[in-house]
C-alpha cells in the first residue's frame, strides 16, 4: 500500500476535553437536593446522563435492546446506591463506574459472547441496531459501511481494552478521568488504549486500505 | 529511532504526549519510511473511524421509564444490599485475626454454597458490594481479569494507598472463596506491590516493567524480579521478555534483562 507522507500524517489527535476537576462537580446542588429526598432533582441527573450511560452501554453491549435495559439498571442501582456516592470524585465519574459494572455484569450474565456477536452480525447485515443518525451528504458510502465494521470490530475487543477505549475515544473522557472510572494508573489505561487502537486497526486492515485508496490524501 | 521504537510511541505521538526532542526523531523516521508512516496513517484513520461514529439514538421514553420504575419502587435497596453492607461493614478479614477470619469466611461461603447456591445475594460478599457501591466488580476474574484489583470501599477518585495494597490479596481470596492467607503489611507496604496483578502488562511491555522496577523500593526488587521471572516462565514468556527489554528499553533495561535472566534462569543456562 503505498501512503503519501504529508502534514496531514503528522497531525495530532488531541483530547477532547480538559482535564478533570472534582472540586468543581456541576451536579453539586442536584445530589444535594437528592439526597435531601427531592425525587424531581434525581430525574434531572437521569435526564442529563441518559445519552452518555446509553451510548457507552451500547458500545459495551453491542444492542440497542440491551443497552436499554442496561441503561435502566444503571439508574437504578444510581438510585439505590447514590447515597454512598460521598462526592470525592466528580459524579460523572461514578455514573460511569455504575455504568461500566452495569455493562460488565451484564455480559458476564449473558455470557456466550461468540453467539451474541454473530447475532449481531447478523442483525447489522440486515440493517437493525445500528445508530439512526442520518449520515451527511459527504459520507461515503463505504465509510458508512466502515463505521458499521467499526462498531463490530469493537464488539469483538475484550472488554478490558474496549472499556478505556470507548471512554477515552468515544465518550471523549481525559486519561484521568478514564483512570478514576477504572482505577487504573493512567499509564495503564495509555497502553492500554493503544494497545485497543492497534487491535482494532489490525482487525480493520483491509477495509483501512480500500479507505486510503478510495479517498487518496 | 528504529521501527520497534516508533511502532511502540506511536500513540504517545498522536496524542501529542512525545516530548518535543522524541518528535523530532519520530519524524526524521517518519520522513524516511513508508511502512512506519502508512501505519502511522491507519491508527490515525482507525481513531477518526472511532470518533466519528453516529451517536445511537437513546430511546426516546428512556427516563420515563426509569422514573416509574423508581416510582413503583424499584429504585429502594433490597434486602440484600442490607446484608451486603453489613457485612461489608464488618470486614471480618481486616479485624478478627486471620484464622477466625479465614474460618467465619469459609463457613459462611459453605453454607452459602451448600444451602442456597452461589447466586443468593448476600452470600457472595465483596464483588455484590462493590458493584453496589459503584465500584467495577472485583468479582468478575473471566472476563475482566484486569479489574478484578479494585480495593474495597475505595472513595471514587480517590488513589491507591499503601493500605489498600496491603489489604487486597486477602481480599482476593475471599472473592475466589478461599481461606485469607495472613498477609504481613510490611510486605505490600508499596502502593506499586498493587500493580504485580498486573503481570499481563508488565511482562508485555519492557516500559512498564522498567517503570515498575524502579518504583520498588531497592531491597524488594529481587523478590519483585523472581515473581515475574516466575510468571513469565509460566507463560514460556522468559526469553521474549529480556529480549524486549534489551532492545527496546535502553541501557538501563539491558542492564534489567541480564538480572531477569539471572533470576530466571538460575541454572545459568
């Protein structure tokens, strides 16, 4: 395959947010109000952490049917054990922590992950599950169909790579923030996105290839 | 910079982590090879893939239904995460002394067992109560293997403290429903003795394993050095660990790679 080395090779991708600050917590005043026996301010949180608990439950379990019910058994345990959450660490952090165990639970439950993800794989060849948003004009054809390779290949990572890549790279968390929802050293949670990113590049080779040959830069 | 190296960095150089000296090297290679740079091309393709994908669309009815869920009473805590708090709260392991510990934790584990079944909640203390507390579930070892350290009632957010260490492995086998072996504090006294369940990593990555010597402290090093030797021949993993090391960790990791060797091997072969 031949590349063309230029600048655009040797451009960075940065985070995408700044870094954490705890003491800050923009939920603050809602959890007080919680805690204090205010339901109406325990909808909120839920209104506000709905999109990011679903998306990466939905990356973690591959389907939108168990995203969902996933979804509601996170809030659910927020619920029930929102009280022990003491406010050391952003609240965001710990929804996704109940998230990430939610998930992990879950597939441990369901187990037999070889038949789930051919049944995913077969759900997506006919269309189902996959994301609704529209796709720009600009998309490709082929993009499209590699975003849905994307999405598969993701399914098949195991899940202590897929975790910290999908809070990382999809969710957009900063390493510490991933390292808290974890606790992992952050130099752990690095290697271990990178080591996610080459998987899923190896896993994605020939479709890369027809990509850089589609779209010559 | 050879290609091992920059193969290796290629993420630290994405995200703008190289120090500005290694950047420069890291081009000058680039500059000269296509292989390196059209793997360069992919990762950064692969990230952008990534990125980009379309957000699912949430359910639309999604917080309605929590919220009557919650409403029917759903959301209260059941019984069992009663009983896992307190026993959670009495840690048996941290205040009785460790045959008491050890005999109270394989009764209850037994009995647990014998009369109900692994899967009553209640009886199958740390990973319910960690998963309750918002904790990623220690209990998950198959799947997750990496996870499984997570020191008990660790606030979020909060490091990993010499004590956690030091509290972990008897932890551990209460999880793997063994009998707590009596673990001398002083002998996890390290916050760093944490990461040695970390051994998938260290022994992979010739970096972390140099990062992880250093942190020890001097006179556990050669304990430190032994368990990996020990895990890495497990593995058969002795040879490509010290080769790692001397090619990619500089001089102070082939300095490392002739002390691993000498552990691993003792015989001298």
């Amino acid at each position: 395959m031949s590349t063309s080395v230029g600048h655009q090779i040797v451009e960075r991708i940065p985070s995408r947010r700044p870094a954490v600050d705890s003491a800050a917590d923009p939920d603050a005043e809602l959890i007080a109000r919680w805690h204090a026996g205010d339901q109406a301010a325990f909808e909120t949180l839920v209104r506000n952490y709905q999109d990011r608990v679903y998306r990466l439950l939905y990356r973690m379990l591959g389907s939108a049917a168990d995203a969902e019910d996933a979804s509601q058994e996170t809030f659910l345990n927020l619920h029930r054990h929102g009280h022990r959450f003491r406010g050391d660490a952003r609240f965001s952090t710990f929804v996704y922590r109940v998230a990430a165990n939610t998930a992990l639970n879950r597939r441990r439950t369901l187990g037999r992950t070889r038949a789930r993800i051919e049944k995913l794989a077969e759900r997506q060849a006919t269309g189902h599950d996959l994301p609704e948003a529209p796709p720009g004009p600009e998309q490709s054809t082929l993009r499209r169909e590699l975003q849905r390779q994307v999405h598969e290949a993701l399914a098949t990572l195991p899940d202590k790579l897929r975790l910290p890549l999908v809070l990382f790279d999809i969710e957009g968390l900063p390493y510490a923030e991933v390292s808290d929802v974890l606790g992992l050293a952050e130099g752990t949670v690095k290697s271990r996105i990178h080591r996610a990113r080459n998987a899923l590049r190896d896993r994605l080779a020939p479709e890369l290839e027809a990509l850089a040959t589609e779209s010559p830069s | 910079m050879n290609h091992p190296e920059v193969r290796r960095r290629m993420g630290e150089y994405l995200q703008g982590d190289l120090p500005l000296a290694q950047r420069a090297l890291f081009d000058a290679h680039l500059d000269g090879c296509e292989a390196c740079a059209a793997d360069l091309h992919a990762l950064r393709e692969t990230v952008h893939l990534l990125r980009d994908l379309p957000s699912p669309e949430v359910p639309p009815h999604l917080a309605d239904r929590i919220v009557a869920r919650i409403e029917d009473g759903e959301g209260r805590a059941r019984w069992w995460d009663g009983l896992a708090a307190f026993w959670d709260w009495i840690d048996p392991a941290r205040y009785l002394p460790p045959l008491a510990a050890a005999s109270l934790t394989s009764a209850v584990l037994i009995v647990g067992v014998r009369d109900y079944g692994w899967q009553i909640p209640g009886t199958l203390p740390p990973a319910s109560v960690e998963q309750a507390d918002g904790f990623v579930d220690s209990g998950r070892l198959e799947e997750a293997p990496d996870l499984r350290m997570q020191p008990r009632l660790r606030p979020p957010g909060r490091a990993v403290t010499a004590s956690d260490a030091a509290e972990e492995p008897a932890r551990r086998m209460r999880v793997l429903g063994a009998a707590p072996a009596a673990q001398p504090a002083a002998a996890l006294e390290s916050a760093a003795a944490l990461e040695l369940v970390e051994e998938a990593d260290v022994i992979d990555d010739p970096h972390l394993f140099l990062e992880r010597y250093r942190a020890l402290q001097e006179e556990r090093r050669a304990a430190w050095l032994a368990q990996m030797a020990e895990r890495a021949a497990r593995g058969r993993k002795v040879e490509a660990v010290a080769r790692r090391l001397r090619e990619d960790a500089g001089p102070e990791g082939r300095a490392l790679a002739e002390q691993f060797e000498a552990v691993a091997y003792p015989a001298g072969r």
